[in-house]
C-alpha cells in the first residue's frame, strides 16, 4: 500500500504559504477537486496527483504506508527554508 497522507498535503500547502486554490491551479485541478485529495477522500485519479507533486515540488508521495517522511526527488523546486522544514517533520496520521 502506498502512503496518502491527507495530513503530509496540507502540511506541505501550508508551509508553502498556499491558499487551496492557488494549490489546486499549481496542480492543474479545481480547488474542490484538490481539496478532495487534502480530505483524503478522492476517488479521482491519485498517480495524476502524485505526478503533478513530484513535477511541481519534488515530492514524492507514492512511499510505502510505514513512511512519515515527506520524501523529495529534487529539493531544487521549493525554498531552501521550506525544504529543511519539511525534510525534518515526522508526519503522523490524523
């Protein structure tokens, strides 16, 4: 199983400094659709949301389910300042 962690998403919009819809349009999705994936109840099409996090921001989220880190592939996409917050957080589900 992979991890979808509602709470690792929001952690991450918010720490951007990012309204749901500015993160949504970053995304390429509605603000209701995004916030269906921060919910963690969308029943749309997760790889199309994991590919656009990992194009976007360098996050990877398709991590195995034990995983509470937030995992990059290329910290060049965010602030420096973000990164070394978010690479340090355990994230827990809610």
């Amino acid at each position: 199983m992979l991890l979808y962690n509602k709470r690792a998403i929001k952690i991450i919009r918010k720490s951007l400094k990012l309204t749901q819809q500015e993160m949504g349009n970053l995304l390429g999705v509605s603000r209701a659709c995004y916030v269906t994936y921060e919910n963690g109840r969308s029943k749309g099409k997760r790889n199309f949301f994991f590919e656009r996090m990992l194009t976007e921001f360098g996050i990877d989220l398709r991590q195995p389910e034990d995983l509470r880190r937030i995992v990059f592939t290329d910290t060049s996409k965010i602030a420096q300042p973000v990164y070394q917050y978010l690479s340090e957080l355990e994230i827990e589900e809610e």
